[in-house]
C-alpha cells in the first residue's frame, strides 16, 4: 500500500482509500447516470403510451361490420320502361333504391323469423352508403334489372361500434342515431349467420365518405395524393440538392457570396413549415395559376421546404469523406470532378441517401403547409396516372387525419388513429428502406 505523506512526513491517507472529495465525485457520477436512465425510462414510456393508445383507437378502424342481404332489384323501380337501356337505369338515383334496402331488410327479418316488439325502421342498421353500392353494381350489370342479387352492404357506425364494445345499450337509449330494437336485430341477424366482421380493405382503398357514412371513409385518395407528392419532391429535391451540396462543398469559392447562401440555407432548414404553404399559395397558385388541392402544387411546396435538409445532410456526408481520398485521386492524375464523382460521392452515398429518406419521411408527415394550398379538400374520386393525376384533385394521409378528427362522429375518431398507424407503416418502410440500401453501398464501399 502506498501512503501519501502530510508535510511533517508522516501518512495521513492512501490511494486506495477514497477521500470525502472522491466519494462526493463518484456520489455525483451516480447520480447523474440515475438521472440519464429516469430520462430514458421516462422517454420511452411517453413513447409506449402513445404508440399503445393509437393502436388501441386505432387497429379496430381495421375491422368492419357486414350484413348480408338478398336485393330485390325490381323493375317497376329500376326500369319503368321495361327497355333495359343503361341510359334509363341511370336515371333512376341513389334515393331511388333506398326502398329495395328496406325491402330486402324485411325480407330478411321474415325469412329469419325474427320478432323484436318496439322494432321501428329496420333498415336503419344498414349504411347508407348501401344504396350508392346497389346502383353502381346495377349500371354495370343491366341486364341483372328484375332479379334478386345478394350483397354484402356495411352496418352504421353505431351498430359496429356496438361490435367493438364503443356503444352500449345503456348509451343506445340516449343516441338518437340508434334504438335498443335496432341492436337487438342486428344481434339476432348475427345469430343467423347473415351478419359478421371482418377485415376492412376498403378503409386502405376506398376514397373518403360524407359525415352521414363514417364506416365507408376510407384511406385511398389521400394514399394516392401521399405518393405522388413523394414522388414529385424525390424526382425534384434530391437532383437539385445533391448538386447544390457537392458545388457548395467541392467547387464554390470561399466568398461573401458563398457565405450569405450558406447561412441562408441554414435559416431556411429553421423556418416553420406554415411558411412554405404562404409562399406556394403565393406563387404557385395565385402567381403561376396551377390548380387548388392538387399534387403538383404540395409536391412543389413540400420540395422547397426538403431542399434545405438534404443539403445540409449531404454537404455533411461529403464532408465526412477524409481529404486523403480527394488527394491520392488528384496525385494520379484524375480531375477535381473525377476525384469527386467517381471517389467522393460514392463514399458519401449512404449519408446522401440516409439525409434524403429524412427529409422525404419529414415532408410526408406534414399538414401545415397543405392546408393552405387547400388539400383538406373533400374528394372521393381517385386522381388518374401520372402526368395528368398530378393536376387532379387529391389529399394527403396527414391532411386526412386532421381532416377526421374534426368530424363529430366518433367513428371518424377510430378512422384517424387507423390512418396513423398506416402512416407509421409508410415511414417505417422508408426507413427500413435507407437502412438497408446504406447497409448495400457500405459493404461495397
């Protein structure tokens, strides 16, 4: 053991023995990681709450509640002429097949023998969406007029929130949108086989519904609208800004010039995304006159406010390449754009492509700056195929969210959580997607 001497000679403590001064130290290092961890813990448990309540609102807007039905498609209603011209059918509008719905429910409360005393307006547990249904199956199939055909309408959205275990029968007596007799029907229905749940693909496909039709509302226009937005801010952000990084970076002189875009670039990456939607109403829309809730005017939005971060992470990246690399390309002769081209940029790849899959993940989830270009719009007709869908009205998945949680009825609720949870899906897949296309150019870089 080694003992420190006091200045008269003699020992007065040893090395291996902590002082008051290293046991308040080693105290505060204790502390401080206790403190890291609580964070940690606290973080992740926010973290977990939310990922578990959205799942818990949300995974049941996957599920939907269907009854089954034999149609009455009568021709003194649907073809008074008799003719079966497609013309004459269309004229016959969707009010018009509303009575073949409540023909077909009393057809089926007979056939089933059910019997609930009190039971006023049967056909109220089925969607309205069901006579849109009939009529479009019909003009397609004219010559089917006269028939019976069997189909598969939604349940209201009280009656599969009934399923889901959101209504009761104690709140059904205080709903004026359903009765205990209307529960009670669709109960006995389920016990004869003609009413079940199951997987809803029409939430993910179908374009979204009025505030009388929450179970109909569906993901597929805004999915569209996402994807060429997405499509537009990659085919125009990462050319411009993968170009603007490596001049900035390898071939603009050091200058006030160079300086003042510099710091501009970084303001920009800091400006609030409402801004970006001011300018692209400003001068997309009411300067160059391209169309409201369009895709080309929210992709051309979205790339303005994407620029600034994949020049920042590229320049970044290619910074991070050590200079040794510039030099021996420069010492066998290549040229300074050879040496960036063929040895820099490639090294710099998976940072280029990591700094582009943030910004296009940061762009999808954006709302602000779509709302002003007005894609909170309500559209249910999907837009065409590139080139002419991207001037076609459409919406976006963090539009569609906002857009529902505005609506009263609590289906519409249950709808934005499950149009979260795609969302979560979608920014997954792209980032899975740039972990393993960095993984690929590492291993051959």
């Amino acid at each position: 053991m080694v003992d420190i001497p006091d200045s008269r000679g003699t020992s007065t403590s040893s090395i291996l023995t902590a002082d008051k001064r290293t046991k308040k130290r080693n105290a505060a290092e204790k502390r401080f990681r206790f403190y890291g961890l609580a964070a940690i813990c606290i973080g992740l448990s926010a973290l977990v709450m939310l990922l578990a309540s959205i799942l818990y609102q949300g995974i049941p807007a996957f599920t939907q509640t269907k009854v089954t039905l034999e149609v009455p498609l009568s021709a003194d209603v649907l073809d008074p002429e008799g003719n079966r011209d497609p013309e004459d059918i269309a004229k016959v509008i969707t009010f018009g097949y509303a009575g073949l719905i409540e023909e077909a429910v009393e057809n089926a409360i007979e056939e089933y023998g059910i019997e609930i005393e009190g039971l006023d307006d049967p056909a109220a547990i089925v969607s309205k969406q069901a006579s849109a249904q009939v009529r479009n199956w019909v003009l397609k199939n004219p010559e089917a007029v006269g028939g019976t055909q069997q189909f598969s309408f939604y349940t209201t959205s009280r009656i599969d929130q009934y399923y889901k275990g959101k209504v009761t029968m104690a709140s059904a007596e205080l709903d004026s949108q359903i009765s205990i007799e209307q529960i009670q029907l669709a109960e006995a229905l389920e016990e004869a086989g003609a009413l079940e749940r199951g997987f809803n693909w029409d939430f993910i496909f179908a374009p979204d519904a009025s505030d009388q039709r929450p179970e109909a509302a569906g993901l597929g226009v805004a999915i569209i609208g996402s994807a060429y937005m997405m499509l537009i801010v990659l085919c125009l952000a990462l050319p411009i800004g993968v170009a603007a990084s490596i001049y900035l970076e390898e071939f603009a002189p050091t200058n006030r010039l160079t300086d003042i875009i510099e710091v501009n670039i970084s303001n920009l990456a800091a400006v609030p995304s409402i801004v970006f939607g001011i300018l692209g109403l400003a001068i997309f829309i009411n300067f160059a006159g391209l169309p409201q809730s369009a895709p080309i005017v929210g992709g051309l939005v979205l790339t303005l406010m994407t620029l600034p971060t994949i020049i920042i992470s590229t320049r970044a990246a290619l910074k991070s390449v050590p200079p040794s690399i510039r030099d021996a390309a420069l010492g066998v002769g290549a040229s300074k754009m050879q040496s960036v081209f063929h040895h820099v940029l490639p090294l710099a790849g998976p940072g280029i492509l990591t700094g582009t899959i943030i910004g296009l993940a940061q762009a999808l989830g954006e709302t602000a700056p779509l709302l002003l270009i007005g894609m909170v719009a309500f559209v249910t007709e999907y837009p065409d195929a590139p080139p002419d869908g991207f001037f076609d009205p459409a919406t976006a998945l963090p539009v569609q969210v906002f857009n529902w949680t505005q609506r009263a009825d609590p289906a519409f609720a249950e709808r934005a959580s499950g149009a979260i949870i795609v969302l979560l899906v979608f920014l997954a897949i792209m980032n899975i997607t740039a972990i393993l296309l960095r993984r690929r150019f590492e291993r051959r870089w």
